[in-house]
C-alpha cells in the first residue's frame, strides 16, 4: 500500500522532480488556503464521487478556485447523476482517509476501477500541488508527470473542461 512515505519513495525512484511540504492535517480547500501556502494556485481539489448505482467510482481533479455543481458534472460526462462516495468505499478503492483524496491514490487501486477525469487548466500550469495519500503534507511535481503516474498506473484517465 501506498502510504505517504511510500510516496515519496516511489517519486525518489522513479526519479520525478518534486517539492515536499509538511503541514498541519488539512481537509478542505479553506483549511489549506489557511497554511498560507504559497502556491495555492496549483492546489488541486479532488472529489471522490461514485454514480447512481454505486458500480462506477470517479476521481474529479478540479482547481481549487472552481467550485463543482455535480448534477450539471454527471450530465456534462454522460454519467448520470454523481453523489460523494462514502468513506468506505474511498478506503476500498483507494486505501485513503476522509481529507486525504488525491490523485496519487490510484497507485492503490490495484484493479484500476477509479476513473479520473482531469482539470484541462492544469495542463496550461507547470506543475501541480497533491496530497501525498495523507493530509499531512502536499507534494508539488509536474502536471505531466503527475498524469505520466495515472496513465502508467492503467486508471481511465480524461482531460476535460471544468467551468
């Protein structure tokens, strides 16, 4: 499993640039606008959603600025209507916490069932600001890189346009 220390290991090895900063838990986009970071543009806000029927299970990278209307999300992606999954099932699909969601959580979706749909603004920054798989630090690496992860890793992943 892929836990924080974990993480940073698997940046160190497969030799991806990185800056780490540890923090007080955090556990919402206000709480860390609060660390006074300096970087707050390149944070990005992950939701973990799930569909109607509970059979598909959706990472969302948004930008921390964007808020997300989820009714208006699911009919835009052709999913359907979205809700927040439960805690349970982000421990299931991704061995995460309440607090802790980020893109780096596919590395413990051994099935790649998690789909992840991401902020197409991201691509226009040099890099991008994650959790670590804990709320305890953020991790700033390359968008390109953080993508080059998710795609090697084998989750769906799609670019797309968040309002």
């Amino acid at each position: 499993m892929f836990g924080k220390q974990e993480i940073r290991a698997f940046l160190d090895e497969k030799g991806f640039a990185y800056e780490w900063v540890e923090h007080k838990p955090v556990y919402t986009i206000d709480e860390m606008e609060a660390l006074g970071l300096e970087d707050m543009e390149d944070i990005a806000k992950n939701l973990f959603l799930r569909d109607q029927k509970g059979k598909r299970h959706f990472l969302m990278v948004i930008c921390a600025n964007k808020q997300a209307n989820l009714k208006e999300l699911g009919e835009k992606l052709g999913i359907g209507k979205l809700s927040f999954a439960s805690e349970e099932r982000l421990e299931k699909y991704m061995k995460l916490k309440k607090g802790s969601v980020t893109p780096l959580g596919v590395l413990n979706d051994e099935a790649c069932a998690v789909e992840v749909f991401f902020d197409e603004d991201f691509l226009k920054m040099k890099k991008i600001g994650v959790h670590p798989n804990e709320n305890t630090a953020s991790v700033y690496l390359a968008t390109e890189d953080l993508l080059r992860i998710i795609r090697e890793h084998g989750n769906p992943l799609e670019i797309v346009s968040f309002a």
